[in-house]
C-alpha cells in the first residue's frame, strides 16, 4: 500500500505513514472480497474477512491473515487457561453467520473461525457443529442448538467461553426456557446420549446455583461485561453459585485481540493488559489538554507515552495490512503493570446507546426514526435505562397520530431497532418506552441547553442531565410501552 522500506525510527514511520480509517483501505477489501485476489495491503494471503458490528454505520469487512488468526488462538489459550481451569472448554457464539465471499474468501467472526480452522492447535475447545455457526442468522434456532449441544458435554465442560455478557445471558436463558424440549430432544436425538436423569437436575432452571448443578465441573465462566453493574449480570451470578469464577475474556475488536484481564482480576474489574505483540498499537489522545501534551507526535503516541487518566483512541498496525488504522475505539489508560499498559473500554468513537455492547449510534437513530415515524419528526432523544436494560425515546412530532398508531409504537421501534442494529438480536433488551412530547418541547430544552453549556445548542441523540431528563418528562402527552 505504500513504501515504508528504510524506516527505522518512529519518526520516520509516522513521516511515511499517515494515519487512517476504513474509507481509505475500502476498495482493496472490496476487491479481495469480490475477487479472491492477493491484497495490496500486505503480502501474506488474507485467511478470512471478518465483519465489524456496524457500530459506525454499516458494516465493515476486515481482512485477517494466517498471523493473525494464530495471535488470537495463542490469546485465547491465555485467556482461559490464566486460571488454572485444565479441562474442556466449551464456545459460544452467535455474533454472524459464517459463509464464502465471492471471491470464495471465508467469511464470518473470527472466534468461531479460529475453533475450526486451527481446531487441532485447540484440542481443549470444543464448539458447537459448523452449521450451527453457518445458521447463526436465526438467533434463537441457534442458540437452542448451542444448548444442546452444551449438553451433550455437560459431565466434561469445566470452562465455557462466550464473547459477550448479554449473549451469555440469552444463552441460558434460552436453557430456562426450553429445558424440557432440550431434554427430551437430547434424549431421542442422536446428538446426545447422556443419561437424562442426571442432567435433569435436582436443582430446577433459574434457581440459584443451577448452572453449576446441570454442568456439575464447570468451575469458569468467561465472557466480556460492558457494565458490571447491569441487573442482568448479577442475576448470572445467582444462577452460577459460589462455585463458578466468573471473569472477563479479553479486550478485542475485528482487527485485532488488544487486551487480556490480569491473572488474578475479576469481570467487576474491568481492567486490562495490553498485549505488545499482537499489534503495534498507538494512542491518539481524545481531550484537548492531552492532545497539546502530545503535539509533535504526529497525532498519536505511544502507549507507554501516556498520562493516567486520561482517554485516547486506539490506532493500530498489524499483520494483515492495517497501516496506524484508527478502530474506533476510545480507552482510557487506568495504570501501568511495570511498562505495560493496563487500559479499560471507555466507548466506541461515534456510539451513542450501548447497555450490553451494542454500539447503537446517531446514523442508526435516525434510521430507526424514519422507519418509525417518516417525516413527521421535529426531534429526537433518548434515555438509557441500565437497570432495566431498555431505552426511552423523547419524540416532538409535527402532527399527532391517531390512537391506533400511537398504541403500537413501542413494538414499532422495537421491530425497527432490531431490524436495523445486528446486535441488539443479541440481547435480552427490553422493549423501548416511546415517549411522545408536546410542541415545543425540543426548543425548550434547547435554550436548557445552550444556557449550561454556554455555546451553540445542539439536541444531543442521549440525554443525561437530569434537568433535562426532567424537562422532557414534565412534557410527555402520550407513552408507549
């Protein structure tokens, strides 16, 4: 993609290499993905193209060399095994279906990738059959099959490995609900010759300690938490027991694994190491006062360059052609563990909703209000309810619905949520409260607005002040949901 023989100092390589985004190497991946033909961007053959979440619009492919799908099993290894739990590991993941590019180029996330394609370097990971990763689409369908096939192993999984927290949830979840009919298919299906009564459970679905009582070995539990103080969480640590450790996977995205959790850390930690080798990473400060800190730097720095406390974007350079590539990722450096970088998530660059780690933004509110409403809005903003893991949307409207239309709105852009962010299919989120407020409204809460921050008012698509949170209520004519 561009010359960078004869660069031997980080001056010269920030000289030669400019920083930069998805839009810059779209066309190659395009190319690879439609043709199969070698990248431009790297010189080893691209293994797999994994797609993003589509947290900055819509969904990207990201190409992945045999390098790099071998840092991710190397990580994975340390990830699980950082606790001493020797034995089987059990994966879980219903993020994206897999299946052929074009260009006949695999494509699909790169966990469930990882498993198959370098299963013999995994002996200790087991997953779920090919096709149930292939039917990923059809969420439930296919996590009632990862839950049967759960079963099948439920006297040899000691650790069960899941990406995220809510999938976790769904996951079980789905095995309350179901236990009956998985049980009785485990029983007459030749997916499952276990002996019934035993995993019949003396301890029913849902209560306390039952996770540890249906799968009698498992003592580990790891998946990622976006909050750990989300109700669903604890309510996954009443159905584990006292048994079951329960800690945070790692810290990754698409590109690349970044981040695993210290040894002794807990998911309530929230806290990471960076991984030195699976990419060469920079920070790129987000606030001004660390930015003129950094001046001179070429816009980014590096990790061990950075001050405590403060918040930078991620910028990468790893071995499947991403040159100072900028994720999106915004973390904050919370410690060093000697000259390593001990980092937490702080939010997606662009992301405006996010309980579980579902990245809804500005793009996709807008989506969803015209799928809702058309062209009958004034303005728009919403509430994050964390506690009870749904949203409120404020909504000024240009003219009233009828009473049919109003009654219906909250399954309306529940639909249209789902329909339009791939993730929230993922979690147990409630449906939204569609708030209708009166005229008027929005231009009270932008005058709130200007006066406390002194500069131009612009309605924000997330509301979190209190006083304006209180401003909208105090307006409402119509709720849904």
């Amino acid at each position: 993609m561009m010359a960078n023989d004869g660069v031997r100092t980080m001056e010269q390589f920030r000289a030669r290499i400019p920083l930069c985004t998805y839009s810059d190497i779209a066309a190659d991946v395009d190319k690879v993905a439609q043709t199969g033909c070698k990248s431009s961007l790297c010189s080893d053959p691209v293994s797999l193209l994994t797609a993003t979440t589509g947290t900055t619009g819509l969904q990207r492919l990201v190409p992945v060399t045999k390098i790099d799908i071998d840092k991710w099993i190397t990580a994975t290894y340390v990830s699980i095994y950082n606790s001493k739990s020797m034995g089987l590991c059990l994966t879980v993941n219903t993020q994206q279906g897999v299946k052929k590019s074009p260009g006949g180029i695999t494509q699909g996330a790169v966990g469930p990738i990882t498993v198959f394609k370098r299963r013999h370097r995994l002996p200790f990971v087991s997953a779920s059959p090919f096709a149930v990763y292939q039917a990923a689409e059809w969420v439930e369908p296919a996590m009632y099959l990862h839950s049967l096939w759960a079963l099948r192993s439920y006297r040899d999984v000691v650790c069960l490995s899941i990406p995220f927290a809510g999938m976790l949830h769904s996951f079980f979840s789905v095995m309350i609900r179901d236990w009956d009919s998985l049980i009785f298919d485990s029983r007459t299906n030749s997916l499952s010759r276990f002996r019934v009564e035993a995993s019949a459970s003396r301890v029913p679905p849902g209560m306390p300690g039952w996770v540890q009582n249906a799968f009698p070995r498992l003592n580990l539990i790891v998946s990622n938490v976006p909050n750990p103080a989300l109700g669903y969480v604890s309510e996954l640590e009443r159905w584990f027991g006292d048994g079951i450790q329960f800690r945070e996977l790692m810290y990754g995205a698409s590109e690349c694994i970044m981040a695993l959790p210290p040894p002794s850390s807990t998911f309530k930690e929230n806290k990471f190491r960076l991984l030195a080798d699976a990419a060469f990473f920079e920070f790129m400060p987000v606030d001004e006062e660390e930015a003129k800190r950094c001046a001179g730097t070429g816009g980014a720095i590096l990790p061990q360059e950075g001050a405590v406390g403060h918040i930078y974007e991620v910028v990468l350079t790893n071995f499947s052609g991403l040159w100072r590539y900028r994720i999106g990722d915004a973390i904050q450096l919370v410690g060093f563990e000697g000259q390593c970088p001990e980092i937490k998530f702080a939010y997606r660059v662009g992301s405006v909703l996010s309980i579980f780690g579902e990245n809804i933004n500005e793009i996709h509110l807008r989506k969803i209000m015209a799928t809702v409403f058309g062209s009958n809005v004034v303005d728009f903003t919403f509430f994050q309810d964390d506690t009870a893991s749904r949203y409120h949307a404020y909504v000024e409207l240009n003219s009233p619905l009828d009473t049919e239309a109003a009654s219906g709105l909250s399954e309306k852009m529940d639909q249209a949520i789902r329909q339009t962010v791939y993730n929230c299919r993922l979690y147990p989120i409630k449906k939204p409260l569609v708030m209708i407020v009166k005229p008027g409204t929005f231009a009270s809460l932008a005058s709130h607005i200007q006066m406390s921050t002194l500069s131009q008012a612009k309605i924000p698509p997330r509301v979190k002040n209190a006083a304006h949170i209180k401003l909208l209520n105090d307006n409402v004519i119509h709720v849904s949901g």
